[in-house]
C-alpha cells in the first residue's frame, strides 16, 4: 500500500488519570485462530481495547505485507494485533509489554493458541533499545500503540514519535509503521521527516490510525 502525504482521508503509572472504556471481549478475527478468545484483564481501566471493526480495517489495509513478514508489536497489551498477524500468517512476531500483570496475560495467549514458534513476548519497555535489538528484521510492519495518557503528553508523545523514527532504518522497503492516536493529527503534529506519511485514518471520536512508510529515492 503506498503511503500518501499526510491527508485527512495508560496509565496511573504516568500520573493521569485512567480512560474509561467499556468491557469487550476480544477475539481474534481472521486466519488459522480466528474466533479463539484472548484473556484481557478485568480492570478496563488498563488497556485501550481496539473495536473488531477498526482491526479489521487496518489488516485489510495491511494485505499483503502480513503473510510470511517480520512483525513488532510495541506496547503489545495481550496481544491484540500481534496474535492477530500469527493468525494470519506473520512468519515472526515479537510483542512488547512492559505492565508485569498484562504481560503475564500475553503470555498465557501465546500459550493458549500454541504459537510460540511463531510468537515471542519481551516484558520491557517499548521505547528502549531492547525492541530493537530483538525485532525480526527487516520489519515488515510494526505496529505501535501508546497509551493514549502518553500521546496526550508533550514530551512522552516526542519519545514515541522518535521511537517511530528509530525503527525506520531496521523496515523493509515496501514495511509501514501502524501508530495509534487520540489526537487529531490536523492539530497535533505527527510528521517524521526521515518517513513518508503519515496516512491518516478516522476509527472513532479519539481514534486515529497513522500509516508511515520508507520515502521514496
């Protein structure tokens, strides 16, 4: 999929206040584990739940780049879009999660669907260097998704959108960076200058999905 221009088309532990969702139960939509359900935790004040309708969407988008590709998974949660590329073919997959409670939830999905030939789990932070060093290269699509408390912050915003930066020279020519947003990328600034993009995608009221892709020579 070729990126565009940019076009219109949490945590207590930061010290804000948690964002309230309502309690969905997640299920992997597509591929060899479709229908199978993923622990989430019972507090949904700790994670930021993706609708079944917006996953779809982006990995309709992603056809193409999934099958037999490199996948990282920042900021994983228990392994909503991670799990969801090995169930549609990813060859590998290293998720992020750095909550201890929430990782032990990823892992108890992984061993669930039996997939840990496939899948790797590192309990660490997303925006260090270990993600880094430990992602499947090149990276054929990582997907990056910050509580929405962190992107709402100056300064923690910069370190994701950096960390973004920083996977670029490690992404495969034809590779894209999936970012989540609650900001309105026409206010707030998401441009990288060393990405094309991003390509601007509405899911909700506060939900935008940003595409980034390697320039062009």
């Amino acid at each position: 999929m070729p990126i565009l221009p940019a076009v219109i088309l949490t945590r207590s532990q930061l010290g804000f206040e948690p964002m309230q969702y309502p309690a969905l139960m997640l299920h992997v939509l597509g591929g060899q584990f479709r229908s199978r359900r993923l622990k989430t935790p019972r507090d949904t004040q700790t994670t930021r739940p993706w609708t079944g309708r917006a996953r779809e969407s982006v990995f309709n988008q992603l056809r193409g780049h999934i099958p037999d590709g490199n996948v990282l998974d920042l900021f994983a949660g228990v392994g909503t879009m991670g799990l969801e590329a090995a169930s549609r073919g990813a060859k590998q997959v290293i998720m992020v999660e750095r909550d201890r409670k929430i990782f032990e939830l990823l892992e108890e999905n992984i061993n669930s669907l039996q997939c840990d030939d496939q899948v790797a789990a590192i309990c660490a932070d997303a925006l260090g260097t270990i993600p880094l060093l430990r992602a499947p290269k090149p990276i054929d699509v990582a997907f990056i998704d910050p509580p929405y408390v962190m992107m709402s912050d100056d300064d923690l915003r910069k370190r994701v959108l950096d960390q973004v930066d920083n996977i670029n020279p490690f992404l495969a020519d034809d590779g894209l960076i999936v970012l989540r947003t609650p900001l309105k990328p026409t206010r707030v600034d998401h441009s990288i200058e060393s990405l094309a993009g991003p390509e601007i995608h509405q899911h909700a009221a506060s939900m935008w999905v940003l595409f980034y892709g390697k320039k062009t020579p």
